[in-house]
C-alpha cells in the first residue's frame, strides 16, 4: 500500500479488515482539544468512538494504554488491572523514541517493539473503534476484537470519564 505507516503494515499483514480516515489536523484547534478529541470532531463521530494511545511506565516495564478521547487514563485502575503497585505517564519525549510514532500520531500498531497493552473495556461497546494510524492526520477503523487479538492486549477497565 502506497504511503502506507508502520501500522497499517502490521494490520494487512495481521489480515485484519480496517478502514483508513484521513483528515486535516490543521483545520481544528487540537491544542485546545487534544488531538483525539481534534479527530473525533474532524470524522464526525462521537468522542467515546475514539481510543487515544498513552504510553506508561509500571515498575516492571513499558506500557501501552488505549483509552477513548473522552476520557481520561486511570493510573491507579492501570496498575490494578496489571497487577502492580503503581504506573506513571512517560513523557512525551520518551514516548515518541519508545514507539517510533510522533505525539498526537502514537498508533497502538507498528510500533518499534512490542509492548504489554491494555485497551478500556468500553472499546467492547462498539462494533469498530478509531485509532491513531501513526501520523496525525490518520485513524484507522477496526473492531475492538480485532485490535485486542493482534497486539495481544487485555482488556480493563482503565478509563476515567471527564467532566
């Protein structure tokens, strides 16, 4: 596939069904949104439908967590459900040399080496989800089954619902 990123390659070669959504990251404010919250509005489709990819740090390891965009990441849920003491977000710098992805592009696919991942149980609520494809700009329609069977992630409740 011609411009294909990292992540696209890992799901054709996974034989995972996807949808690939451009848009333009520009045209909306993603800095006063965030760039998932940015995305969800220049698709069209509810914030709830959109998984952002946070990288966090346990004591053990790396961790990728996927949370949607309406929501916030529960370190303490995430440590619960990894079954360690504590987890803490990676900076954004560290992040990007972890996954080979930019900030605002960090897809949960094709990432420069595995990771243990843990994906919102809410992603269950919905046939297909949209995640980042690994630039900004770029999300990729899967169903949730899907995702959590090629990164081989387990599921939890780690989301905490903003207000």
């Amino acid at each position: 596939m011609k411009g294909a990123t990292p992540a696209m390659v890992m799901l054709e070669r996974s034989g995972v069904e996807f949808a690939v959504h451009a848009f333009d990251h520009d045209l909306v404010d993603a800095e006063e949104l965030g760039y998932g919250r940015a995305a969800a509005h220049a698709l069209g489709v509810e914030e709830s439908r959109v998984f952002k990819t946070l990288l966090a740090q346990s004591e053990k390891s790396a961790v990728v967590a996927i949370v949607p965009v309406s929501s916030q990441l529960s370190l303490k849920s995430l440590a619960l459900v990894l079954g360690v003491k504590r987890c803490e977000m990676v900076p954004a710098n560290d992040a990007q040399r972890i996954t080979g992805y930019v900030v605002g592009g960090i897809s949960p696919f094709g990432q420069k080496r595995k990771l243990l991942t843990v994906v919102d149980e809410s992603a269950s609520d919905y046939s297909t989800i949209f995640v980042s494809g690994g630039r900004r700009g770029l999300d990729l329609e899967v169903a949730p089954s899907d995702l959590l069977r090629v990164l081989d992630a387990k599921s939890g409740a780690i989301a905490t619902i903003d207000v």
